[in-house]
C-alpha cells in the first residue's frame, strides 16, 4: 500500500491545502485546498506535487486576460519565451535565424497565429519563470509533443551546437556497436542528451575522425 503522505497546510502556488477529502475513482488522493482568490477546489495531491494544478483556475485567467490586452504584455517572461521562439524561427536579423532556416524548424499555426493557446499551454505544461522552453527532437519543430520546459543547463545540451571530443564521439561509437550500453546509459555515462548520443552514433562524419 503506497504510503500516506500528509500535505495539510502546504501551499502550491495559489491553493493552500486545507484537508483530505473522499479519493477520486481511481483511489487517488483528493485534497480540498482554499485558492489567493478565496475560492475552494478539490484537486489530486499529485497534481499538486507536481504543480500541474496551481489555482481554482484563477491563474490560468489572469495569464489569458493578459493577452487580450495588445500593449503591456511585451514585458510578461511568458511573452518573451513565444516572441523568442518566433525571432529564432523568422527573424532573420537574429543570430540563430540561420540554424533554424536550414534545418526547417518552424513553429505550429497554432501557437503561431495565437499567443493565448500558447500561454494555455505553457500554464498546463509545467512553465515557470526562469525555464527555457526545448525541443525535445532538436530538428523538429516547436509543436506541443515536441516541447517542454527545461533548466538553461538542460537546454544548452540539446542545442544543435553541442559538440563531443572526437575521440569520445568514436569511443560512444563503439560501445554502442558491442551492445553493451543503450542510448540512455550513455547519455548518463557522458552526461549529455540522449539527443546528443543518437547523433553522434549516426553521423556520417565518425569514419573520417583520426
């Protein structure tokens, strides 16, 4: 039986825990929390822990109310965060521009043509400030099941810049072919991306590394 874990009184953004309440369907945990706003919601304590639910849906409001405004918003992290993925992808005076034009990496229409799906989405994902949002496929495009939230750190690994000793990228080479290691114990043993791994088994280039 999985162990009991007493959140009363724990505050998790905008929702402070009051008491355990009746388990959903499933058996799960509920917990009935009193929101900043002073409303009351019932929410699941994992949601909670890992902040997938952060108000009675208050906040939520207040991060679309901003984007109906057409000035004042330019200043909100979250603005920054859709206007940068925008500049790297169509922006040509921008230093990455070229990068991303290359390789074809373009951003959803939907997120593209309406910033309040992408706040939307960034609330229901996990975005807070200070997070970077990544591409989990470093050569696809800023869709929903290609992106998340990722430390700065995180994210400098997944860049397409990120190069590896040449003696390591032949060393990963050929532990990979004797089957000893997966991708993922690898990106472990080297402390880069499973991305970065996938690369550098692949690239056509290793052959000619003396």
């Amino acid at each position: 039986m999985p162990k009991f874990i007493n959140i009363s009184g724990n505050k998790y953004g905008y929702l402070t825990v009051i008491r355990r309440i009746e388990n959903d369907i499933n058996g799960k945990a509920k917990w009935l929390c009193e929101c900043k706003c002073g409303n009351f919601s019932k929410v699941l304590g994992v949601e909670l822990r890992k902040g997938r639910t952060k108000s009675c849906g208050c906040f939520k409001n207040e991060m679309l109310a901003k984007v109906s405004f057409k000035h004042g918003f330019s200043y909100d992290p979250i603005y920054r965060v859709w206007q940068g993925m925008k500049d790297r992808c169509e922006n040509p005076n921008h230093k990455a521009y070229r990068r991303y034009v290359v390789r074809g990496i373009k951003i959803c229409k939907e997120w593209k043509n309406d910033i309040g799906k992408f706040v939307n989405w960034c609330i229901e994902n996990g975005w807070r400030e200070g997070l970077e949002i990544d591409r989990r496929n470093n050569n696809g495009n800023y869709v929903p099941e290609n992106c998340r939230f990722v430390s700065s750190m995180v994210n400098s690994q997944n860049q397409s810049t990120t190069k590896l000793n040449p003696k390591k990228v032949i060393f990963i080479r050929n532990l990979f072919k004797l089957k000893k290691f997966s991708v993922y114990e690898l990106s472990k043993l080297f402390d880069v991306t499973t991305h970065t791994i996938n690369n550098t088994i692949a690239r056509r280039t290793w052959k000619n590394i003396k």
